[in-house]
C-alpha cells in the first residue's frame, strides 16, 4: 500500500509515522506556510480539567492524552527524545473558593474513569506559588499530577525524522490533489505526478482551499491566536506545571527558563498574518492578572497561529464518501496539540480498516462537506 500524507503539521506526522510503522510506503509533502498552528502552538496535555461539556470532544480528547506516553516511548525507541513533552501537571487557578469547589468535584468525579490524571490536590496560595513561583499572590488552586505540556515544534520534527528514518519520504512543495472521476489518485507537485491508493489531507486551515479543485466545499475556518513568549532569565522553570485560569488563557513553562502565555481566540481573521496591538494587548494583560511575576520577565516573541474550526468545534476524520482514496484529519481548533498524535494514529488505522477502539461516527468528515453546482 501506498500512501501520500499532505501536510506534516503535528496531525500529518503522527499519521504518516503510524502508516509506515505498519510498513506502508508513505510520502509526505508539505508546503512552507506561516501561521501554522503546530509551529506556533504549546500543548497543554489536561483534558480533564476543560469546560468543553461535549462527550464526543472528551472522549476523543482523553483518548489523546494517553497515546501520549506511548507515542514518546516508540519515538525514543527510534532515536527521538527533544519531543518537548513533559509530564509537569497542571493547577486549575482562581480567587474564588466556590468555583475551585466545583473544579475538584468534577475532576474528581472524572478520575473514577481516568486514572491517568494522576493525583488530585487542593493547593492554598503559598503552595500554588510554590510550584509556580510567579504566579499572582490571590490565587489557589485544584492540581492535577498527570498532566503534561508539550512544545508543537519539537513534537513535529521528532515525528517527521522517526517517519523518515522508518522509510518515509519527505516532498517540499505545493501538493494539488489529482482525481479520475470520483476518485483521487495522488497529487501534483512541482511538475511531477506521484500516484498512490490513498491520499491523507491533513493541511490545518487551509484544507478548504485544496479540495475546491474537486467541486468540494469543506468548512473549515482560521481563526488566528496570538501566543506570547517571556523569558525569565536565571530561573529554572523545567518543572513549573501547566496554570489553567478560569478563562480561554493559558500558560506553561519550558525547561529555557521560558514561559508561553496565550492565546487569543480571533473568529474570522481569514489568514491575516499580523501581530495586533489588541491582540497582544489581550494577552499579556491575562498573563500579568494571572502571573505577576512575570512583570519583569523578558518579552522575546509573540507567535500567530490560524487553528482550524470545525462548524460544530469538533474533529473531522475519516474517509470522504465520494470521493475514493481521499482522506482528511482536520478541524481539532484550539485542542490540536492534546488530540493532534492520536487523531493522526485514528486517520492512519481507518486507511488500513483496522479495528477502531471507538465509534468514529461523530467525526465523520461529510458533516461539514458540501459540493459545489454541478459536482
């Protein structure tokens, strides 16, 4: 069997070391591009703690954390082990008792079916600031231990090396898909046809502008986020857990004395590629509200990433009914690095018809494809 992989953000990658694993002949190709979301992204490993209520976001997201020690165990079998990944845990952070209450309550009644999530314990602000030193002297917490963070970057590169060192190809350059009929049967790229039984499109936001060629409409959407980076000079911040506040923000440390604060949430930005005075406005005010100590800290960089939305916020994987050999991995929003390895791996078993371990009925890809007049 032979496959070709388009795009190797963190999605394409997983699922194109799977496929060759399994001795596949895999292609990848991909295109530079800024805004990639893995490129710009820090990967919060903590479904346990979302307020996202959907069961078919939890299972799927749940199901992504624990691929996870799997994932960087056959990685470092194969050489890999600057994956960035680091199980640290996470403190669910909030001046208001009643509502770190109700965050225990549901974490707690979570565990009874992951115990994965580690050891749950109610922090007082001293013991919160003790484990993450910079954080706002009002704040307490919910700490949850198996929690993990993730660096998008490194977790790609890993992926894409171990794929190659297993067989894969690596193609720069701009794929379009060819078809005959209803059917795909490779792509075209810089002048040259590579043919192959199945084809994995898992290009981020711009999948939608790689399948109008077939008459399709996929709605998938940008939708920009801006993720501050700050450095705080001679600190060691390699153990400092993930900090969830009670909003859409986030931070989380790197073992470079380095802390990533995010992220905006900015509905139709289109693929507008800037740095916004509001935009980075909004989230060095929630970093500072949440982190004081970070007043000082070194601004080194602010990144953009274009997260692709589903209509409905959740995953699309999976065959496209009409069009044979064509596949996609798409629309994982603002949780692409939690679910992005395994979402990869679900994509890479339904291309072999392997037994799924959960219904993928959910995620069925024509949920959010219409076809043009005429197709």
């Amino acid at each position: 069997m032979k496959v070709i992989v388009v795009g190797t953000g963190i999605v394409g990658a997983s699922a194109a070391y799977y496929l060759v694993k399994q001795g596949v002949e895999v292609i990848m190709v991909d295109r530079p591009e800024d805004g990639k979301a893995t490129s710009a992204g820090a990967g919060i490993i903590c479904p346990w703690i979302s307020r996202v209520e959907n069961p078919h976001w939890y299972v799927i997201a749940k199901r992504g954390a624990l691929y996870y020690p799997e994932l960087i165990a056959q990685l470092k079998s194969d050489g890999e082990t600057d994956t960035g990944y680091k199980q640290v845990g996470a403190i669910s952070v909030s001046n208001d008792p009643a509502e770190l209450d109700e965050m225990e309550r549901r974490v707690r009644e979570k565990q009874l079916k992951a115990p994965e999530l580690g050891e749950i314990k109610r922090l007082n602000h001293t013991e919160a600031k003790n484990k993450f030193p910079a954080l706002s002297d009002d704040l307490e917490g919910v700490y949850v231990s198996g929690a993990a963070r993730m660096d998008g970057r490194l977790m790609r590169e890993s992926l894409k090396r171990a794929a190659v060192k297993n067989g894969a190809r690596l193609i720069e350059g701009e794929a379009a898909l060819t078809a005959t009929d209803q059917k795909v049967t490779g792509v075209h790229v810089d002048g040259q046809d590579i043919t192959a039984d199945h084809v994995l499109l898992a290009t981020g936001a711009w999948a939608s502008e790689q399948m109008k060629p077939l008459g399709l409409d996929l709605a998938i959407e940008p939708q920009r986020g801006q993720i501050a980076h700050i450095s705080l000079p001679e600190q060691d911040t390699a153990d400092w857990p993930v900090v969830l506040p009670q909003t859409s923000h986030y931070m989380l440390a790197f073992d470079d004395s380095r802390i990533v604060a995010g992220a905006t949430r900015e509905e139709g930005s289109g693929f507008d590629y800037r740095l916004t005075a509001g935009g980075v406005h909004q989230v060095l005010e929630a970093a500072l509200d949440v982190a004081s100590g970070l007043e000082e800290g070194t601004l080194k960089e602010v990144r953009i990433g274009f997260r692709p939305m589903s209509p409905d916020k959740l995953p699309l994987i999976g065959a496209i009914d009409d069009r044979e050999g064509l596949y996609i991995a798409n629309g994982l929003g603002p949780s692409g690095l939690t679910m992005g390895p395994y979402a990869g791996k679900l994509a890479a078993k339904q291309i072999l018809n392997e037994k799924m371990e959960l219904d993928m009925t959910p995620y069925r890809p024509d949920r959010a494809i219409s076809k043009f007049a005429g197709n």
